[in-house]
C-alpha cells in the first residue's frame, strides 16, 4: 500500500473523530448515551471516507517465458520407402532425452500427413504429405510468438501449396532434419495420361503425357500404349541431363464398344531402382452412337441422294431411304426424320414422329400437297397457288441454336419454291430468309423450331443438291455443306428425355484416396430432390466383396467416398429407395500410392526452406550441432516478465453495510430519546 494511501485514512480518521466531538461533546451535557451515538456517528463517517479513498494493494510476481520448441514429424510410407524410420526416430530421442532443452524451451511434439495431429506416436501409414498445411497450422496456433520448429521429415509433398514459396509470421523459424536416403537415382516417370472419358466407335481418340528423366547421362527408351493389353503404339525416347522431357501424343482407334483399359508404359533403365513409376493407367469408354436417319420420299429426286452422301460423311450417321408406307418395325430403328415434299401417303409417319417426340427435318416443294401438310402438322401454314417462284437464300448473322459461321449462303443458286402465303404458328429461328427478285422478304425460307420435346426443322424450297454443288466450286471441297448438315443432325438427334438420376465418377482411380462417387436426383419438375434416398451398391469378384452404404447429401448432389477400398475391379448400382430408378456402372482403383514414387529425400528444398523462415538444415548425425545452435541462438533465449495484482483492501460491499448499520441505528436511539 502506498504512504500516501496511509496518510488519506489517518487524515479521515482524524476528521471523522473531530466531527463526532464537536457534535456530541463540545458544550452538550455528559451522557452515556452520547458515547454510544458518537461511536455510531465515527463508524458511519470514517467507513463513508474509506469508500472514497478506496485503499489498495499491489503484489508483483516474476516470471520466466521460454520460447517454444514445435518438433514436427513425417508420418508418411515414403518415410519407409526411403528407409528414414530410424533417423526420424533417432532425431525425437535426441530432442527428448536433451534435459538443457527442456529447461530452455517448452517443447511440443506433433505429427503430419494429409492434416497434422497432436502426438508423437510414428506409425508411417498417411497416404499423403502436406508440409504448407502442417507449417500454417502451426503458424496460426503459435502467432506473434518466438518459435523454433524443428521439421523431420524427406522434404517430399504430394498434397497442397508447395511449401517452399510459404509467407510465415517472422516468429516461426524451421530447422530441419532431412530423414531418409538422400542418394540420386536416374528415373523415368511418366506424368499425368490425358485422355477423353468417352470415345466413339471406329474413331481416333487422343491420348497425351509426358515422361521426364532424373538423371545426368544420356538414355535412351520406348514408351508404349497398350489398350486392352494389345500395344497401339510406340515411340522411342532418348533424355539428357537438360533435354529432360517429353510429350507423347498419339490417335488411337475405338474399335469395339466397351469399357477400355488404357495403359501408358516406359521401358525401365537399365539401373533404375524405382519401376513403379513407369507404367499410368487409365480408362476410356467407347460407345456407339450412331444416329439412324430416314429419308422418307415418295418421288425419286437429286436432293435425296445429295442429302444421303452428305450425311453419311460422318461415321457414326446412317442412312436409310424409305417409303412413306413402311412397317412401324422400320421406323422404330430411326432416330431422325426427313420428310421430303410430304403428301397424304405420311399420315402414318407424321404420327410416329408426334407419338415418339422425334426430331424431323420437312422440305417442300413443287410435289408437296400443301392441304394435307397443312392438317397433319400445326407449326406452320401456308396458301400455296401452285405456281413455281426461284427463291435465293440470305443468311440470319443472329441465328446462335448451332455455329453455321462456315456456311456463307453467298452466291448460292435459288431454290425451287412456290408462291403462297406462309405463317409460322411457333417460336422459331431462322438459318435463311427469302429473297426473291432482289427483294430480301421478312420471310423464313430454312428455319428451326426449337421446343422442350421437339425439334424441327423446315427448308421451303427444292434442289438442295446444287448448295451441295455451289460449295464445291467455291471451296473445291464439300466440308463446309457437309459440316452443315451434320450439325443440323445432331441438333435434331437430341431429343432425348433428361435421366432423373445422374452419376459423376471416374472409370479410374489411382487409388482410394480422395476418390468418390457423386450422384443427383430429381423430381419429376427435374428439380434436385434433397430428400431423396440413395443407396449405393458395391461389389467385387475377386476378391468376393458386397456392401450396401447410404449416399450423403452434401450441397446438391449425394456423395459416397470411397477411401479405405482396396485395389480391383468394382461394380456398383445407384437406387432411389422410394421410386426404385437405378443406374449401374463400374470403376477400377489401381493400386497406388503417391509416396512410393520418391526415390530420395528432397534435402536441398528443405535447406532453401529453411534459409527463407531464418533457421539452418540438418542431418540426423547433426543432432547435437542443431541442439546446440538452439541453445546458443539469442532468438530463443527465455525472458522474464512480471505480473501485478492490485486489490481492494477492503470490500465496498461490507463498508456499505456498515454505513447503513451505523447512521440507522443512530437514528433510532435518537428517536427513542426524543433527541430528534
């Protein structure tokens, strides 16, 4: 307590007593009752200045802060593979069993992998390592303090941020401690195989890697393609210690329908110690997606053979030229329609297309009965007065439903038309509009309708065959017509129903790690259903496996992850419990693993890390050299501090009640003897 504190309470004391004097002895007649007034009077006063003198005390208590010490260890299988178990634990016995590093620091032990984790208990089993993320989550647990982390580990990272080019708070300083072997291997390896997911049957699909050298000699070897374990290819390599790198990129032939298993494969060196990997899998699904086409016609006319050979340029469209009366049998087999100069004999055409929801593509002409067209469809009328009008096209620049950039319609002859007034009784858009004499009409002479379960397309015009021709001689080639037609196919083929649900996976998988399934399901408005029920189905041959596990609902789809799966061939089905729709696929895990690709420790990363965060590398037998640096570093030397506590000496809480106590019992003696 201060002096100055003392002095106050004196002086209130003093003053209280004064008080009471002068109030109740000074010329006042002597009575017993006035000692006790008095007293009451002292107690009340002198407890009313202690409340505002509100005396204190302070206690001052030392104390030492030691800078902390963060042992951070690999707990990754690349640690056994490059034979670092004993060094690692060769380094944390060191740490543990320095009793002048526990007096100088408090010390923490973790260990990382994918996350990192608050033990010290090494068992090499994490799939990944991910150095940044283990060294920011200790930047954050440990901000705006003087830290000394001590890294073991082989330097190699498989997930996150590279963590060389880490920004840390400038209190973490890193040493580390290169575990494992730190020879040089030469060693090819062959990167990341890009490839389509899906390919078409009897085309070429494409297939790109790379395959980089570690070395400094000259090789030379053979990288090869195998599909379905049948070499498609090969190309022969030779690296040097700057030429290090090569692109493969090869076309190869869909030529049956299935699921294809891809293998991109290097021959090894003749001293390469690492061979696993040499060899990257994949998968790719070839399909047959061939559009059927018919060409209903019942007149013999140029167009239908220039039609045929323009659409059949593309292998997967077929062509069928049919009568208007053939079996229901012959038009099941057709994906698209054309309906050339339609007249009563389509009837039963017409309403297959309208039963099917089928795209159609209608072209009039001089041999189109116009009465019955005009009754057996309702997307466009029109009053023909059988008379010939030549009809010139002229481009829509604004049509976007599919590119016809490549299609100019410049100089292109006329049409064969007839006069009429036409009306469009749909939303449409239109490729060409007429002109006629010169005169360009606001009228469409080749346009789409575009519906949610149709699509259709309608040329009011004959002698297609000479736009054929016309682009010949303007380009001395037909691709540019053909390419045409073959959109507008496509465009009318695409009319199938949207699946209620859909699946997102991948054919493979280089192991289970981070590998899913994702899923969505829909109403029957195609809107996500987040209450849907979906069970996933798993199952194997070899060997035997068949589980049943519930999909999560995360955001807008249903996952199922499928890590802890071991290596093979899996089959799986998808169910909605409620409605029973399914949808059944298969995958394939190779067996893989990231950290058995490291052939040495990555010491020199680790050093420049280290530069950059202020601290120094070490090997395992420099254990008592880093001790020592770390005891003799000015950085970590502990410093003292001191709290101070300041008190109420006494509680206004009992002074208030003393208060009270005292001026109400001096009011009720006064009162009791009649001195009020």
């Amino acid at each position: 307590m201060q002096t100055s504190t003392v002095l106050l309470i004196l002086l209130a004391a003093i003053v209280s007593l004064c008080f009471v004097l002068f109030q109740y002895f000074y010329k006042t007649r002597k009575d017993k009752t006035n000692k006790f007034l008095a007293f009451l009077r002292f107690v009340a006063l002198f407890c009313s200045l202690l409340l505002l003198i509100n005396p204190k005390f302070s206690k001052e208590e030392y104390y030492t802060e030691k800078p902390n010490l963060i042992v951070v260890s690999d707990n990754s299988k690349s640690i056994l593979n490059l034979e670092g178990e004993e060094d690692v634990r060769k380094s944390i016995n060191g740490i543990k069993s320095n009793s002048k590093l526990g007096e100088r620091f408090d010390t923490t032990y973790y260990t990382f992998g994918s996350n990192i984790s608050t033990n010290d208990t090494l068992v090499f089993n994490e799939n990944n390592t991910d150095i940044a993320e283990a060294i920011t989550t200790l930047g954050e647990i440990y901000n705006k303090q003087t830290n000394a982390v001590i890294l073991i580990g082989d330097g190699n990272q498989t997930l996150g941020t590279d963590y060389e080019y880490l920004t840390l708070d400038s209190g973490l300083h890193v040493f580390p401690v290169v575990a494992g072997d730190t020879t040089s291997y030469e060693d090819l390896y062959v990167g990341q195989v890009i490839i389509n997911k899906y390919a078409f049957l009897r085309n070429r699909f494409p297939v790109e890697t790379s395959v980089t050298y570690s070395g400094n000699k000259n090789v030379s070897s053979v990288a090869r393609i195998y599909l379905d374990g049948r070499q498609v290819f090969q190309q022969p390599l030779s690296f040097s210690k700057n030429d290090n790198a090569k692109t493969i990129s090869a076309t190869i032939k869909a030529e049956n329908v299935g699921v294809k298993d891809l293998r991109v494969q290097v021959d090894k060196l003749s001293n390469e110690k690492n061979t696993a990997n040499n060899v990257k899998e994949q998968a790719i699904e070839v399909i047959d997606e061939k559009t059927n086409v018919g060409i209903v016609s019942s007149i013999m006319h140029p167009d239908i053979g220039a039609l045929k050979k323009s659409i059949e340029t593309n292998e997967q469209r077929e062509v069928k030229i049919l009568k208007p009366n053939v079996s229901s049998e012959v038009l099941e087999d057709i994906d698209v329609f054309i309906l050339y100069q339609p007249n009563t004999n389509f009837k039963t055409v017409f309403d297959f297309i309208s039963n099917k929801g089928l795209g159609s593509f209608t072209i009039t002409g001089s041999k189109t009965d116009w009465n019955f067209l005009n009754a057996v469809q309702s997307s466009f009328l029109k009053e023909s007065y059988n008379q010939k009008e030549e009809v010139i096209p002229s481009k829509n620049a604004a049509f976007n439903l599919f590119d016809i950039s490549d299609l100019s319609f410049e100089g292109y002859p006329p049409l064969e038309s007839g006069l009429g007034d036409l009306s469009i009784l749909k939303p449409y858009e239109s490729i060409a509009n007429q002109r006629i004499k010169g005169v360009e009409l606001d009228t469409p002479l080749f346009l789409i309708i575009n519906q949610e379960k149709s699509k259709e397309a309608v040329l009011f015009g004959e002698n297609i065959w000479k736009w054929r021709v016309q682009t010949y001689r303007n380009e001395r080639s037909f691709k540019a017509f053909d390419d045409f037609t073959g959109k507008l196919i496509l465009f009318l083929s695409d009319v199938k129903q949207k699946s209620r649900l859909t699946v997102d996976y991948e054919l493979v998988y280089d192991g289970s790690t981070n590998a899913k399934i994702s899923a969505s399901f829909f109403d029957n408005s195609y809107t996500f259903d987040p209450n849907a029920s979906l069970i996933l189905e798993l199952s194997r041959k070899a060997p035997d496996f068949n589980r049943e596990f519930p999909m999560l609902l995360k955001g807008n789809n249903y996952e199922f992850n499928l890590d802890g799966l071991e290596a093979g061939d899996y089959d799986f089905s998808i169910t909605e419990s409620k409605e029973k729709i399914s949808k059944s696929e298969r995958f394939k895990i190779l067996d893989f693993n990231l950290e058995n690709q490291f052939l040495s420790s990555n010491y020199k990363k680790l050093e420049r890390f280290a530069i950059t965060t202020g601290g120094k590398s070490y090997f395992p037998n420099q254990m008592e050299s880093l001790i020592n640096d770390l005891e003799n570093d000015t950085r970590f030397t502990p410093v003292q501090k001191s709290n101070r506590n300041v008190v109420s000496l006494i509680d206004f809480r009992y002074l208030l009640f003393f208060i009270v106590l005292a001026f109400a019992a001096e009011w009720f003696i006064r009162k009791y003897n009649g001195l009020l």
